[in-house]
C-alpha cells in the first residue's frame, strides 16, 4: 500500500512538473523527491489512473526536466509524439544524387529502334498509325510535329508526306514513300523500256536503227558508259521511251536504277556470242523489280550466229521462252542491217496492251533521277523520268538530299517545255545542289518545307555516313588479318554522278589484303584547285574519268605538289591503269623459292684443327644439277625427300677459291654451318627469300580483281 501509495503522489508530481511549478529547466526530478511530495496527498488513483502512475514512474527514472517541458499538453502523458525522425529522413529522400550522371530520354528511344527498319508512309496518315508503324509512343512523336512548325489538335489529325518522313528521319527509321494512283484523269502512257545485256552484244547500236541516230560512234572506246533516255516514234505511230544502260561489269548500279523504273526489260543477247555474265545478271535485276522480258537475239547475220543455241541456254537460265510454252517473246533482229525491227516494235507493243500501262495525270508528279550532271553555264542538271502526275516548272522540289525550284524543262532533244507528263524522260534545272542518281523527285508546297525536308534528309544520310564507317572500322579491327595494308587515298571526278558511283565501285573492288582502296571524296565536273588542295592534305591520287583536260595551271600544282593525276575516258584503261598502280604500290608477300638444288659427291672431313680455328668440319662436294647456289642463302639438307637439316651457308668454294654463286652443271664444296651429316646422294637446295606481288587479273566481261 505504500509503494501504491507513493506511486500515487508521483502521478501528482508529474502534473506539477507539466505544469512548471516544481522543476526548473536544468533541474533533476529524483524518485526520493517524489516520494515526499507524495507523501502529503491520501488520495488514492483509481485502476485507470494506475495505469498511467506506473507507466510515468516507469520514464520517471531516465527522464530529464527538458525532456517533460516538452509535454505541454497534460493529455499527452503517456503517449508517443508524432516522430520527427521521420520528416528528417523524407527532407534527406528529396535531395538529388550529388554525382549522378543526366541520361536523357532519347538515348532510351534510340537504343529502342531498330538503324535498318523501314516503314511505309502515306498522304494522309494520322499520328497514331505513324507511331504503330515506328513504335514510339504518341507524346514523342507529337513533340516532334510541334518542333517541325506543324500544328494539330489530337492524334488522328492528317499529316502530310513531308511531316511524317521528317517525324520518321527525327525517330531513326527509313521511311519508303507509298503514292496513291488514284486521280480524277488517268489516261494511257507510253512504256517505259530498257535495253539491258552483256556488252558488246549491240544494245546501243539496235537503238540507233530503231531511231535512226549514231549514239554508238560518239562514245569513247564504242562502248555505252552512260545511260541514257529518250523517246522513239515507232512506224505504227506509237512512242515509247528507251533507257539504254551500259553492259560493263562496273556499270551494275546503273542497270539496277534501269530495272527499278522500268516497265519492259529487253534482253539483248548475240546470237555469235550467247549467254554472257552480264546477261545472266540483267535477268536478275529484272526478275528481282518484277519486270516481263523480251528477249532480242541480236547480229543474227553473222556467220557464226547460233539463234536455237541461245534460247537453249536462255531456258537453261530458266527463262520460259514462248517456244518452250512460256510466256517471254523472242525476237531475231540485227542491228547491222535493221532487220527483224517491226517485230521487235511488235512485241513490245503487246507487251504494252497486256499490261494496260496507265498514269494519273493531274495531282503533284511522281520521278526518278536516272542521272545527273553539273554544267558549267546551267549548274546542277537531273536527267529524270515522270511515272505519275505533271511536272511543272516553277514547282518546289526536294530530290534525294537537295532542293530547289524548277527553273526550267527540257526534253531529250533539249527543247523548253512547261511541263512533263507520265513516262517522259526530262532534264530539270534549278536545284542547289547535284542530287545522287536514283533519288526521287517530291513535290513540296513551299520553300519552307522544302528546306526543312533536305536538311532533315541531309542529316540522316550524314548519321547512316558515320554509322558506316563506324562499323567498317570495328570490322577491321576486329579481323583476325595481320598482314600489313598499305592504304591507297583516292579522288574520284567524273562527267555524271552514275559514272561516279560506277567508277567508285570498281575501284573498291580493287581491294586486296595488301592494299586498302580508300576513296577520300568524289565529285562531279573537271579537275579544280579545290581537289589538289585535298589531295595535298591527304596524300591522295587524283583520278579522272570523261571530263575534259585539266587546264595547264592545275596541271603544274599537281607537280608541284607531286601529285598523280589518271585522266581516262574508257573505264578498261582506267582499270588496267589504277590496277597496276595498286600492284606496285601492294608490300608484296615474303616467300621462300628453291634457287638452286646440287647432289653430294663427296664428303671432306678437316681434323686436328687448332682452338682458334675451331672444331673438325666436314665439306660437302656437290655438283649444281638445277638454278644457283649464293653463298649468302640458306641452304636445305634432304635425305630420300625429307628435311635433314637447314642453316645457312658459311663457306663456298670452287677450285679453292671462295666464290659467291655456282652455277648450274659446276663442282662446289660448301659447308653449312652446325651440320656434320653429309651422306653421299643427298640433295642441298639453296633457298632465298622473294617478295612476291600481287597480280591484277581482267575476265572477258570486264570483272577486275587483284589476286594476292
């Protein structure tokens, strides 16, 4: 009862200390204190009050006088206050890494998408089917349609062509432009045909009979190095247009644009010579752009001409002939003698009913850029052929990379015209710059957006650039070839930007594991300061090919800089030429050659030599059966074919004078150096290290290659 009782008075003393009236600050509250101030009160708690006496004497005994000020509020004795620890943690939570690196959100999205995926746009395309086609989520992309200037108010909003292959370029993604055919005025257009095959098997000169022109004459070395486009009126009144493209093996790029943009493939063949590479390869590329044949059997008035032996191997080609109960015509003509022409006209006009060629003609045109050229007075100029719409001067254009307004068209013949309509060949002026063959044409509403779209399209060609020879060097570095190559820095300039591509191409082929081809820059045009200036820089070769002769004051800065300049106009001397010059420049591989092989005749044996002339030696008496023996080689020791012995040569000697070589059918004692097993009948050869140069090799169609 009277620890109860004391209990009690302290549940009083803890209501004075709260309230301030018994501690000070600083002050210590003892047990003994309590217990005699408890004394003078004989009230006892009730059970409740208990309670809380024994959990307050309980704190009692660690408990300061600062720490009950704190409890102000009498109600609170004996619970726990809110914990300011935790407001302290959440205050520490909130504060940002000291040394954390900012990752933004676009290297997430780049990592995400995929350097070769190719979507297809339309016109028209709302933001929520171009984001299914890219991947990417709808509030990125709509971020990326504000940055371009366009405006839209929700996700199923139309967008233009331009908009959504810059919001494509902008994502990472290829895009492939899908055009609508549809259009209030669809008429007949011409065919668009082309002339494909081996070269030399007349493709250029069935072109001449059929419009009575000599294009074949006037190119350099009779060979066709460019391709070209025109349209012939046929006899029955009927126009088509032609692409002739040349049947070198460096020219394929230039078939595959042909193939690309054509309608009907004629395949010329000689009926003297058949089935040649190039032949095989333009079937190729036909059947790979879904392009019907006609096969042309050409020079059938030669001697030697074979036309049933051609179609043989044209079926073994698997080419379905419609002898054979196919469906590709054949058609016997020659050139020469302009026979077996209206057949030819014939066939492809049916061809041309059978598949009922038809093109929109009003709404913004469709081309493609078969070739392109700078002239001096008219500056970039891009031969193209219309496959939809009408193209009119005036109009804002972005071709491939490049943009411009449409100063002026001209036909083939070189005639002004205002407009260009399905299938007509045309050359266009008025761009900034010279765009790259096989780009197409887009028709853009204003000149905004067409600098907008070419430097989008500027900066994706420049990423894919760097992202290329990026992966080439990791390559390099990562083969296992220790071979030392030495690297040939090149310059190519041409007439047009075919030839260009072609003649790069063929100069890359060229590479061989002694020596890396590396072609440093090309250009379009003649030769100009600007390009020995770089090749100073760099050290590189300058190479031209059908453009007109530097002038006398480019020709002396190249030797006073000591630079090479090849000019060519026929791409076999061009070849032949930079081949050789990449096999003398090529280190050459180190090789052991047999120089000369001898018999042993005799064996001589010197004993009781001196200290200081060294131990016994034995001689080898030989007789040079085949080459020489130098007494700087190594020699070889063979017993019944196998390898005895090889160490180099210290002594030679003949008739007892030291000698440096024997030649064949001579007697010579040699002495090889830590070999004392001579036998008699053992053959010693002589070896010598060679270098040995890689060989540039030319196949009957054109093919080069540096063997090693």
């Amino acid at each position: 009862m009277a620890w109860r009782s004391a209990r009690g008075k302290g549940l009083q003393v803890s209501r004075s200390v709260s309230q301030g009236s018994l501690l000070g600050s600083g002050s210590t509250c003892h047990f003994e204190d309590a217990v005699k101030i408890a004394s003078a009160s004989t009230q006892l708690p009730s059970g409740t009050e208990r309670n809380r006496q024994d959990l307050f004497l309980s704190r009692l005994f660690h408990s300061s006088s600062s720490c009950l000020a704190r409890r102000r509020d009498e109600d609170s004795f004996g619970l726990r206050t809110p914990k300011r620890e935790k407001y302290v943690k959440k205050e520490s939570r909130t504060q940002p890494p000291v040394e954390a690196p900012y990752v933004p959100p676009r290297i997430k999205r780049e990592a995400k998408s995929l350097p070769d995926k190719t979507i297809d746009i339309f016109e028209g395309m709302t933001v929520v089917e171009l984001a299914k086609r890219t991947g990417e989520k709808l509030s990125m992309l709509q971020d990326i349609i504000g940055n371009v200037g366009e405006k839209i108010e929700s996700e199923f909003d139309p967008l233009s062509m331009d908009i959504a292959e810059l919001v494509a370029m902008e994502v990472g993604v290829n895009v492939r432009r899908l055009h609508s055919n549809e259009g209030a005025e669809v008429h007949p257009r011409p065919p668009v045909v082309t002339v494909m095959g081996h070269v030399d098997h007349g493709k250029t000169s069935l072109l001449d009979a059929l419009r009575q022109t000599s294009v074949a004459a006037q190119e350099a070395g009779g060979i066709t190095q460019h391709l070209g486009a025109f349209v012939v009126g046929m006899s029955s009144g009927a126009s088509i247009t032609f692409l002739d493209t040349p049947g070198h093996a460096a020219f394929s790029a230039m078939r595959a644009r042909g193939a690309a943009v054509t309608d009907i493939v004629v395949l010329v063949v000689a009926a003297d010579d058949g089935v040649m590479p190039q032949t095989k390869e333009a079937m190729n590329h036909a059947r790979t752009a879904d392009v019907p044949i006609v096969v042309a059997i050409n020079k059938c008035d030669k001697p030697a001409a074979d036309p049933e032996r051609v179609k043989l191997q044209l079926a073994s080609e698997g080419l379905l002939l419609e002898e054979m109960g196919g469906d590709v015509q054949v058609v016997e003509v020659s050139a020469m003698k302009k026979t077996g022409l209206d057949k030819l006209e014939e066939a492809l006009l049916l061809q041309a009913e059978i598949m009922d060629l038809k093109a929109r003609v009003d709404g913004p045109a469709q081309a493609y850029v078969v070739e392109a050229r700078l002239d001096k007075g008219r500056g970039p100029l891009a031969t193209a052929i219309v496959k939809a719409g009408t193209l009119v001067c005036g109009q804002h254009v972005v071709v491939g990379s490049e943009w411009g307004r449409i100063r002026a068209i001209r036909d083939m013949a070189g005639k002004m015209a205002d407009q260009a309509g399905p299938a007509m060949p045309v050359v266009i002026e008025g761009l900034k710059g010279l765009p790259r063959a096989g780009d197409d044409i887009v028709m853009v509403e204003t000149e905004e957006r067409a600098r907008m779209l070419s430097k989008g399209r500027k900066s994706k060609y420049e990423k894919d650039r760097l992202k290329k020879m990026s992966e080439e060097l990791e390559s390099s570095e990562s083969s296992e070839e220790v071979t030392d190559r030495v690297e040939m820095p090149i310059i190519v300039k041409a007439d047009v930007q075919g030839t260009v591509q072609a003649v790069t191409d063929a100069l890359k082929s060229l590479n061989s594991p002694q020596v890396f081809v590396n072609v440093v820059h090309v250009g379009v045009g003649p030769i100009s300061q600007s390009d020995i200036d770089l090749a100073q820089a760099c050290g590189a070769c300058i190479v031209g090919f059908n453009i007109k002769s530097p002038p006398s004051a480019i020709g002396q800065a190249a030797a006073r800089a000591n630079i090479e300049m090849r000019t060519h106009r026929v791409i076999y001397h061009l070849l032949e030429d930079m081949g050789k010059m990449i096999v003398n420049k090529a280190p050459g591989t180190a090789e052991t050659q047999v120089a000369g092989e001898a018999q042993v005749l005799n064996i001589f044996e010197l004993k009781g030599r001196s200290k200081s002339k060294g131990d016994d030696v034995k001689i080898a008496g030989c007789r040079v059966t085949e080459g020489l023996f130098t007494r700087s080689s190594t020699m070889r020791l063979l017993r019944s074919g196998e390898v005895v012995f090889e160490g180099s040569c210290i002594s030679l000697k003949r008739e007892k004078q030291d000698v440096e070589t024997v030649m064949k059918g001579n007697e010579c004692g040699l002495v090889i150096r830590d070999c004392d097993d001579f036998q008699i009948g053992d053959v010693i050869q002589c070896l010598q290290q060679v270098m040995r140069k890689p060989r540039f090799v030319s196949s009957e169609n054109g093919a080069t290659r540096i063997e090693c």
